[in-house]
C-alpha cells in the first residue's frame, strides 16, 4: 500500500490555450476542474497503473466538497480530514510554448488538525497491505508546524514504511535530517535549500544528511539518482517535449514510490522508469495523469555522472 500525503492540498482549475494574451481581455475555453496538489497527482498516476494507494489530505469549504467528489468519480481511495478553512485552488494556463501556474499560499491549519492528520495518515498505512510506503508532496500551508516533516518521517518509521518526500525549504531539510528514504527536489529547490554550486553537489549534501537517495529533477536535463555514496546516475530522454509540465515531476515520484512497494533493485531501470513516466506526464493534458509511457523508454539514456564531491 502507498500512502501520499497532500499537506495542501488544492482544487486545480487548468485552461488549455493557443496562447495567453497577458495585459488583454482574452475568452477561454471552460477550465477542466479536478482535485490536485502533489500528492494526490503522485496518487493518481499510482491509481491508474495499478497500485494500491490512499489519498489524506485535510479539505474544506465548498471546493473541498467539490475536491472530495472529484476524487470519488476518479475511484482514488481516500482518508479525507475535514477542516475548517477552504480548500485552495491553483490555476494552470497551458500554452503549446509554455505552462504558467498561479498557486494560491493555502490557509494556515491549527494545531489539532495536524495532530488528526498525522493519526489518520498512521491508520491508513496500518490498514494497507503488502509493502507500506508514505508519499508526503508539496507546499505546506502557511504556520506549519517547523517540526512537521520530522513527525511524517517518524510515522513513517512506527509503521515500517519507506518515506519518499517532495517539498521545499526548511522542510527538505527537515524532512532530511529526519532520515527520509528518498528526496526529490527539482535543482531550484535543492539548491534554495542546500547551496553550493551546482545540483549534484547539493544532492550528496542532502543524500549525506539523510543516508538515503536525492532524487533531483533537472528540467528538460533529466533526472538524477544521489545515493548518499556510491555512483551518481543521471536519465535523460533524447529531446525536450511540448506540453503541461504540471505535474512531471509527481509522476517521476510515482514511479519511485511503486518501486519501493514493490522492493526493486534495479537502479538503472528504476530511474528509467522514472523519467518515462514523467516525460509521459508532459504529453498528458492534466496534471495527475501521464500518456503511455512504454514508448518513451527507448529514448531515455542513463549514464554515470561524474560528481564533483568525489
């Protein structure tokens, strides 16, 4: 069973245009509406390969009501935490150039609400079955508890469960030193949070503070396997796509996070798989789905990469 936690999790609304007129008045087309955040996207690319998962995430107000249907039309099981502020939204405008998100902060939970949810992501794990792992993705609401990620991680450690985390700041470095099994931050991320001069360097220094695996994103460069020693792997397919970057990197962590329930050994293919499926991720229209990803890895490469740590 995998479990993936959306701290914040929000109402996705995702115009697709021949182009933004920015400055203009424009008429679009209807927006298509679904429940989002990063871990209910790594959640459905999960759902709709196979995998066992649960849905937690707190929801409120009416667009928690409309989140809440959205994921029961999908058929994605879920362990929903009812809280008092509104569930945010995010706004994607997609273009055949670019994609250009407007994300709203997220209102602030109280105290209680982060004791609930941390309960109700322990019970979830507790009820799956087969391999346990916990996805915690995404931005956290404003007033998160500085300590949240290091409860995650522990829940994660009472339940006998991996721990793959995707966020950012002080919570990846949390999240870190907390013992995380696996990290994935995209090179701005890592290098906000760690420094130094470039991405692999940064990840060693992340992969060292945890004794687990950095996962890091590079954009249309790939993707970067860090173990805390050892090889550095890097997966890149052989030309860029056009399309809704949304949600690649949510897939690229599905990937991960199914190979951990299903304790492969193959880092290579791993990895592989990985950047497939978030290459796949680019070619759907929605964040939270990705197109077939069998004929994309034959153009992926995975190579050694020289680290400069070393």
């Amino acid at each position: 069973m995998i479990v993936t936690l959306t701290p914040n999790p929000a109402l996705d609304l995702t115009y697709h245009l021949e182009r933004l007129e920015v400055g203009a008045s424009q008429r679009v087309p209807p927006a298509q509406v679904r429940a989002g955040g990063k871990g209910v996207n790594v959640a459905r690319v999960l759902h709709d390969q196979g995998h066992p998962v649960r849905v937690v995430a707190p929801v409120g107000g009416r667009s928690g009501e409309s989140f809440t249907a959205d994921l029961d039309d999908a058929g994605v099981p879920h362990s929903l935490l009812p809280v008092a502020p509104a569930t945010r939204s995010t706004v994607a405008i997609v273009t055949p150039e670019s994609t250009t998100n407007l994300n709203e902060a997220g209102a602030p939970l109280a105290d209680t609400d982060w004791d609930a949810l941390l309960a109700l992501t322990s019970a979830a794990l507790t009820a799956g079955t087969g391999r346990p792992v916990l996805v915690c993705s995404g931005s956290l609401p404003a007033g998160a508890p500085a300590d949240v990620m290091a409860r995650v991680v522990a829940v994660a450690r009472e339940r006998g469960a991996r721990c793959v985390v995707d966020t950012s700041g002080d919570h990846l470095l949390v999240a870190a030193d907390a013992g995380a099994d696996v990290l994935k931050p995209n090179h701005h991320e890592l290098l906000a949070a760690v420094g130094g001069p470039d991405p692999v360097t940064a990840a060693r220094t992340l992969a060292r503070r945890s004794g687990g695996l950095v996962y890091a994103s590079l954009g249309a460069d790939g993707l970067l396997r860090v173990p805390a020693e050892g090889p550095v792997l890097r997966a890149r397919l052989d030309s860029a796509l056009s399309g809704n970057t949304t949600g690649a990197g949510d897939a690229a962590v599905a990937a991960i996070a199914g190979a951990l329930a299903l304790a492969e050994t193959d880092d290579a293919a791993v990895l592989a798989r990985a950047t497939a499926w978030s290459a796949a991720a680019v070619l759907h229209p929605l964040a939270g789905g990705i197109a077939d990803p069998d004929p994309l890895l034959h153009r992926i490469t995975v190579e050694p990469w020289e680290d400069p740590c070393r």
